[in-house]
DNA sequence: TCCTATGTTGTATG
DNA sequence: ACATACAACATAGG
C-alpha cells in the first residue's frame, strides 16, 4: 500500500543485489502485472545481466542493468507496487510464493549466507505493473514522470494552474493526480490537507492565492518528511510517521485530531475514503 | 454476505 | 478537446 515515501523504502530492499549478475529469471507470463511489457524479453535479456543501480520517482522504481551481451546493452526494469506489492530478497532454498509474479536468481558469490539470493516482486492483488525497456535511451515510462514535489520544479505557479483548470474538482481529488502531485496517495492527500487547514472537499477553484500557497508548501513539506522518517529508514518493516501526524488517527475508531483534540470525520470524497479534522479545516 | 483496502485506467457524460 | 465521475481490475480480511 505504498506511496511515495513507502515506494523509496521498498526499493532499498534489492540493494543487496546491487553490483551482483542474474543467473535465471522466473516469472509468471500470463500474471496481470506484465501487462504493460513483454515477459519473453525479460526471460531472454535479464540472465547474465548485472544490477547496477535503482531509483524511485513518485510510485514507481527503475532498476538499472546492464545486459550480458557483446554492446553490453542498458536493462531498464520498472516496478509499480500497485496497492499490494512487495519487493524482498530471499535465500535459496526456501520455497516460492504464490504471488511471487518475478524472481531473479543471484548466485551463491552474490549474498552473504553463501547460497545464493533471489530478488522477489511479488502482489497478490496485481494491481502492480513490470515495465521493460533494453536500449541506451531512458524509456517514456520513465522520462514522464512528473518532477518531483520536492523538486524546485514544483513551483507555486504550476499548483495555482492545475489548480485552476479543475475548478469544479474537490482538492483532494486533484492531490491524487500524478502528473502534477506525483507520489501522493490516498494518505499523504489527507495529511497535506489537514496540515494545510483545508477541507478535502472544497473546490479547487474557491481557494484565495494565500490558500494555493499554503497546500503547495504542506505539499513539499510532507514529502520530504515522509521520504525522511519512512524512505530513509533502517528497520525491517517502513516505520509509521509520528503521533503529532494525522496518519496515526485516521482509521482509528473515535480517532481525535492531534492538534485540536476534536474528533475525526471520514467520508468518501473524490472516490476515496477520506479523513479530515472538521475543527480545522472548513468547508465555507 | 457485504464491505473495505496507502492505485491506476478505461469509459461515459457533460 | 477537456474536465469530471465512477466502474473495473483481483484478492484478502474484518
């Protein structure tokens, strides 16, 4: 259930792949989460590959390698969690799950147990996608991710103009779009909001310019936070933010607004269960 | 049984 | 062409 911060958590968990070839892919063809590619170019260029290196840009990571062949031809392997997938790396030996959609087996060289290791993606719901590109140009999956919120990109201009073409759309609809909040999901929307004091449903095209402002700055803030306290983490599972966050109250029965002290309410607004502080943040 | 789920996309309608 | 709303995707758990 990952986003932005969760997504750049998640990537970390091949890095002791990196540096370190691919002996054999397995993978599921007919798995949903290939869709968008062609499992039979993976099966043919991944083996003999090396890992070379990983990011992540809003909900996605690119994995990059480099192929075994004479041209020593770039791999650009994406993965999009989706709502459920997950990425980790395995010991030989232990057995295969059922929604273990791509494994890529490293030799024994390559892991510290000396046995061997294999990089799992695995999503039982696949809702999450394998993207495929071999060649030395970055691939449009890739290239077309909007700039980062926690770029000098994301500029209060740019905000203030999405926000305008869809005036009659509630704010927290418009959060969620990727091309210009990329890597805010339903949880971040709700935590930008509520810091920005304003209700998820107010129409983009009601706020004053001082408004536009403050939910572009709380944009910019939570990300980086989140990529700070959750993307950077150490510990085997990505850590929930603190109590002082909305994130810690929102599903909780009776759950209380950590500034206010008043109660909580939740509504489906833009298509998604939504959470806000109605003390702090007014529909007028 | 019915409802929910930290996501995206295709389709219908305005 | 553009904006808006919502069903559909697939599965598990409360």
């Amino acid at each position: 259930m990952p986003e932005l911060a969760e997504v750049e958590y998640v990537r970390r968990r091949w890095n002791p792949g990196l540096g370190h070839t691919i002996a054999t892919v397995r993978l599921h063809p007919r798995a949903g989460v290939f869709k968008t590619c062609d499992p039979a170019l993976l099966a043919k260029l991944l083996p003999g590959a090396r890992l070379d290196s990983s990011e992540a840009a809003a909900k996605q990571m690119l994995f990059r390698l480099v192929a075994a062949d004479r041209a020593r031809t770039p791999l650009w392997l994406g993965i999009h969690l989706g709502m459920t997938g997950e990425l980790l790396v395995r010991p030989h030996g232990l057995p295969d799950q059922k929604a273990d959609h791509l494994i890529l087996d490293q030799p024994a060289a390559s892991s510290a147990s000396g046995v061997g290791q294999s990089l799992v993606f695995s999503d039982f719901r696949m809702f999450g996608r394998v993207q495929f590109h071999a060649g030395p140009d970055a691939p449009a999956w890739w290239t077309g991710i909007a700039p980062a919120v926690t770029s000098p990109a994301f500029t209060l201009d740019a905000v203030s103009e999405f926000l305008r073409r869809r005036a009659r759309s509630p704010l927290k609809a418009v959060l969620l779009m990727q091309e210009r909040f990329p890597g805010i999901g339903n949880w971040m929307a709700d935590e930008i909001l509520w810091r920005a004091a304003l209700h998820p449903a107010r129409r983009c095209g009601d706020l004053s310019p001082a408004e536009i402002k403050k939910l572009h700055a709380e944009t910019a803030w939570v990300a980086r936070e989140a990529l700070r306290l959750i993307g950077a983490a150490d510990t085997p599972q990505w850590p929930d933010p603190p109590k002082t966050w909305l994130f810690q109250h929102r599903w909780e029965d009776g759950g209380r607004c950590p500034r206010t002290k008043k109660p909580l309410e939740r509504a489906t607004i833009g298509g998604r269960t939504t959470c806000w502080s109605p003390a702090r943040q007014k529909l007028a």
